[in-house]
C-alpha cells in the first residue's frame, strides 16, 4: 500500500497588507489633526471710513387715520380726494420722500378699515411706494408691506 505524503506548508506573515492598513491609519489621523485644529480669530486690518458731513435721514410724508375717522398729512387734516396729489406734489419736490401710512391703535366712532382701503386705493395709482407703519405682534414676528 502506498502512502501519500503531505507536504508541510511554510507559515508566512504578509507584510504588504499590514504596511496599508499603518499607512491608512496615518492618513486618518494626520487629517483628523489638521481639522481639530480651530481658527477662532482672524487677523485681518479693518479700515475706517469717514465722511465730512453726517448723514441726515431721508425725508418723510406721514399719513396717518385717527380714532374719528380723520385723514392728517404731517399732522394736518386733509381731505382724503386732495390726499394723492399732495403726496405727489411732495414727491416732485423730493425725490428721497419715504411715505408712511399708520392708524391709530384703539377703538375709534368709525370703522376705519374701509376708510384705510380707500386711502390705500387712491395712493396706488401713484406709482409711490407705501409703507405701513404698525405696532409689532407680541409673538415677535414682524412683517412688511408695500405696494407694487
């Protein structure tokens, strides 16, 4: 009977797996040192700027709606039908005139919500830019509003 022979395998330690997987573990560490590094201040020069004359603001046409009913321009009552053509008259003057619109909070003897539809409706035509003036709601979100 003949018998067979095994022959013995030689036990060997591949290093070139071993030598990739130090090589991606210096990797990661060399980048995760690069980012844990922080920045809190950048040193930078920041110029000054400044001017001769101060800056004044823009001018402004306030057209507000009393607790009456009452229509005023700069606190001077006017009809409501001589309203857009006092408005232009002060824009064709001054370009920069910012126009504000507010009614007054509380309860009045008219209901003012049609009479401020009315104002907003003959303003409208004008082309000006309108903006609403308002006490802030109490939950802290404000929101604006104009024309065209």
């Amino acid at each position: 009977m003949a018998t067979l022979r095994r022959s013995q395998i030689e036990t060997r330690i591949e290093i070139t797996p071993m030598i990739d997987v130090i090589f991606l573990l210096l990797v990661f560490f060399i980048y995760a040192m690069v980012l844990m590094t922080r920045v809190d201040l950048v040193p930078m020069e920041l110029h000054s700027f400044e001017t001769g004359q101060p800056a004044e603001p823009a001018p402004a046409a306030t057209i507000s709606i009393d607790l009456d009913g009452g229509v005023f321009l700069d606190r001077t009552q006017v009809e409501l039908e001589a309203l857009p053509d006092l408005i232009l008259e002060r824009v064709t003057l001054d370009p920069e005139t910012v126009v504000y619109l507010a009614v007054a909070e509380g309860q009045g003897s008219v209901d003012r919500a049609p009479l401020l539809q009315d104002v907003w409706d003959r303003l409208r035509p004008t082309g000006i830019t309108i903006n609403l003036v308002g006490r802030p709601r109490e939950d802290g979100a404000a929101t604006a509003s104009s024309p065209e």
